[in-house]
C-alpha cells in the first residue's frame, strides 16, 4: 500500500493522505477496491498508475442507521435506547402487535426502508458532501436552505448557492487564464518556429547562391 501511495503522490502530482484497502470476504486481496484519501478540495477524474490511466470512483457514504432504536441521526454507542422495534418505533417484547410507523420520518413503513424520506434525504446530504469536499453540517444546511426555498418559494439566493456561483465563477475565470497563458506560450513557440524556419531557409539560399556563383 505504501508503494501505491508513493506511485500515486509521484505521478499525479497529489498529496496522498491515506490509502485503505476494502477489506470482503470471499475476495481475493487483489482485487477488492481501495479508498485514497488525497489532500485538496478537487479530485481529479483519472490518476496515472503504472502508465495506466486509472477512472476514479468518487467514495460516497450510505447513511449509518443506529442499530439499536434504527434512528438516522445518531450512531449505535451514543444510543441510550434499546429494544425498539424497527416496524412500530415502539419499545415491546413479542412479536409486533402496533401498525407500522417510521422512528425517522413517522411514515407508515418499517425504519429499515431504503425508500424512506428521512433515508433519502440522508442519502443526498452525503452525496452532496463528497461531490462538494464539504462537512456533513454544511451539506446538511444547504438542503436545508434548499427545502426551505422550495416550500417558502422565496427567490432568494441561499449563502451557499451564492458561495456555489462565485466558486464556479472563479474556477472558470482561472480555466480561461490557464488558457490564455497557454495559447500565449504557444504563439511564442511558433513565432520562434516561424523565423528558426525563415533563418533555415535564408541560410540555404545563400548558400546555394554563392554555390551557383562559383560556378558560374
Ligand atoms: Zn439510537
Ligand atoms: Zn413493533
Ligand atoms: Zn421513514
């Protein structure tokens, strides 16, 4: 692994942070998946390894059901509940005699539902924090914003929205310098080209010129 991190942080220019292997059983170690944890705020979308361009797969993940009162807010050890059942929410012995109602989002299902709301809402808190290198708090917040934006219909521009463009104006203001610098240098490369070719073709002609002069 310390190879890989080493190839990783040489190659592609990265600050390698971390480098863990997913561990399955009823795989070989070879070929289970491995989560790089790099320092920055982008990502790029290929490393180079070995001369191969590797794709990336962006980590993005589940929600952590507490495993005690099926709650999404809180792990298991900080749970002070126990017992309770993931169908009514309710804390029996025996089997479920109650209807059935969601701990998270007191809808008419079993806590464990991967179409709950509460599960889903969940599920986009985190995959807005991978996509946006933000914390759960503040991926928490800009939904929150959003939700009440589209309830309260208010055309007002959440802080983070805002905070969105102007990072996106920046990001493009800096592509277009990186371009220009680019094209500038490539301008000069051919102008150097240009009169390198001239000075060839000058030169030969000169030469041929007095070859044919001693001739004549
Ligand atoms: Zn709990
Ligand atoms: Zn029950
Ligand atoms: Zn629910």
């Amino acid at each position: 692994m310390e190879e890989l991190a080493e190839e990783i942080q040489v190659k592609n220019n990265l600050d390698v942070v971390e480098t863990r292997r997913f561990l399955k059983q009823n795989l070989s170690k070879q070929t289970t998946p491995v989560l790089i944890t790099v320092l920055g705020t982008t990502i790029p979308d290929a490393i180079k390894i070995w001369f191969i361009n590797k794709k990336i797969q962006h980590f993005i993940d589940r929600p952590r059901q507490c495993t005690k009162c099926y709650s999404l807010a809180h792990p298991s050890r900080t749970c002070d509940k126990d017992n309770v059942c993931f169908r009514c929410s309710e804390i029996h012995t025996g089997p479920c005699q109650g209807p059935k109602k969601c701990m998270n989002c007191t809808g008419p299902h079993n806590a464990k539902l991967n179409l709950c709301p509460a599960y889903i809402r969940e599920k986009k808190i985190l995959e807005l924090k991978c996509q946006n290198h933000i914390t759960t708090g503040e991926a928490r917040r800009m939904i929150q914003s959003q939700n009440m934006n589209y309830s309260e219909s208010v055309k007002v521009l959440p802080a983070s929205a805002e905070l969105q463009e102007t990072v996106a104006s920046k990001f493009e203001a800096l592509i277009q310098s990186v371009n220009e610098k680019f094209e500038g240098l490539l301008q000069a490369v051919n102008e150097k080209l240009e009169t390198q070719t001239a000075t060839f073709v000058n030169v030969l002609h000169k030469t041929i010129e007095s070859i044919m002069q001693k001739h004549v």
